[in-house]
C-alpha cells in the first residue's frame, strides 16, 4: 500500500493516487502500478490469445467477438449483437456480412417479426469456438496448474467481483 509520503517524483514524472492505486507519467509515458498494472497484463495475454486464434481462423479480432457473442447466446438479432460489442449496427452489417460470405454465420429470418431476422453459426464456425474454447479452457488450465483449488476459486471471485463493479460503474455513468 503507497502513501502520500511514499511517493517520490522524479524529474519529469507525475504521480496521481487513487486509494491504494498508482498511476504515474514519465514525461509522455503513463505507467500503471499494482492491481492496474496487473490487470492490463493479463488482458493484453488474453487479447495476444485471440489475436492468435483469429490468425489461425482466418478472420479478424471484431469477427472472432462476434463468432463468440453469438455461440454464448446461440442466436441473436444484428442490433442485440451490435449492443454486446458496442458497436454500430453499421459495423455488425459489415462484420455479420463477411462471415456469412465465409460460410461462417448465417442469417435466419425472425419467426415473428419479418423486418428482423436472426444471426446464427454454421456447422464450421461451431466447430470453430468449440476448438476456440478448448484452447482457452487448455491455456488457461496450463497457466494456473500451480495453484490450488481454493486459490482458482478465490481468483475466480475476484475477477468475477471486479468485471461486476466495472459494468456497474459503466452503467452508472452519465
């Protein structure tokens, strides 16, 4: 834990404290401390694993997404898939339309509203994030083979915990 009196500026160098938090700047470098700093690590290791599955897939980052929020979901409408990535529905247009051109996803009109229509995976794309989440879950499993089972149930609370209050505190702003 850093105080006030702990934290000593260099020439240059800009130190903000956010309770136990650091954040730091070297001239035009912003540095993360701590829980930040370690946080940003393991999404970057996370973000470097689907840039890779994607590679190997044959598709970008934004279409490996989409694959995924649609295989959670089994199918959803082009503005429900928009709304989950935070994008335009401009975007998932163009996204959804290179995957069904891929072979990977397909488009099945709305039993009930036939102005909307459904957003699912082929056969090949289900293979796909079948491949994709044994590959995580193996990753994953390999990374934290040196804990024990009540160290991966604590780690599992606290990510669990922090993704919640981020969403809450996203959600609550204006």
């Amino acid at each position: 834990m850093y105080t006030s009196s702990e934290v000593r500026e260099l020439p240059g160098q800009t130190t903000r404290q956010t309770g136990v938090l650091m954040y730091k700047q070297f001239g035009s470098a912003h540095t993360l401390d701590g829980f930040p700093a370690a946080a940003l690590v393991f999404l970057r290791a996370l973000d470097s694993n689907r840039h890779r599955i994607s590679r190997e897939a044959g598709v970008t980052g934004s279409e490996l997404r989409a694959l995924s929020r649609v295989a959670e979901a089994g199918s959803m409408t082009p503005k429900e898939l928009a709304e989950s990535m935070e994008m335009t529905t401009g975007a998932v247009t163009a996204i959804s339309t290179r995957l069904v051109e891929a072979q990977l996803m397909r488009r099945v009109d709305h039993p009930s509203d036939r102005r909307s229509l459904f957003l699912e995976l082929t056969p090949a794309a289900d293979e796909l994030m079948k491949l994709h989440y044994r590959e995580f879950e193996s990753s994953i499993g390999i990374a934290t083979e040196g804990l024990n089972e009540e160290d991966l149930r604590a780690c599992s609370a606290l990510l669990l915990s922090v993704s919640e209050q981020l969403a809450s505190i996203e959600t609550a702003a204006p």
